[in-house]
C-alpha cells in the first residue's frame, strides 16, 4: 500500500489537476495505484484499522469496486480529491502501523 501511495505522490509531484485530466497515462496509472490499495486494505485486520478511525477504511475498500466494475462513472475530480484528502492520512496510518510492527 506504501508503495502505491508513494508512486501515484511521485507522478503527481507538481501536476496540476488539469494536467492530471488530460492525461490518460497519469490518470490510469493513478487509478491502478488506488485499486491496489484498496485491495490490500481489505487485507488488514479489524483491530489494526480500529486503532485509525480518521482513515475512511470502508470508502478505501469499496472505490476499488468502482475502478474495477463501473469504471465508466468514474470521474477524475473525485479520483484527484481522493488522492488529496485521504491518501495522507492514510498514509500516516500505514507508517504508524508499520512503525508499531517493528
């Protein structure tokens, strides 16, 4: 899931939103970044996700679906906003629980 969050920071250092929207390479690679981790968030225990409750674990799991099956709706202002608003705090959570692992 690191790993992930880490590529789709890295491709979208210093892009902006429009840039992101016309690019059909950035927005599907961002996109299977995001399926990625919501696929492996699915993997994560109850008690470790109960330890993070600011982390939207439910939202994480449930827009892999949509990447994956209704792909049609997707739309990139709510694939952007994602990637702003909840992959940091998601991230926070992985290092804090990768932290406490080790």
């Amino acid at each position: 899931m690191l790993e992930s969050i880490r590529g789709i920071e890295k491709a979208l250092a210093g892009k902006t939103f429009r840039e992101y929207e016309r690019s059909w390479v950035l927005r599907s690679a961002v996109e299977r970044g995001i399926e990625i981790i919501s696929e492996a968030s699915r993997h994560l225990g109850r008690d470790l996700k109960a330890q993070h409750k600011d982390v939207r674990w439910k939202d994480i799991a449930g827009i892999g679906n949509i990447l994956r099956h209704d792909y049609q709706r997707v739309e990139a202002s709510i694939i952007w906003r994602a990637v702003k608003d909840d992959l940091p705090p998601l991230k926070e959570a992985l290092l804090d629980l990768r932290n406490s692992m080790e």
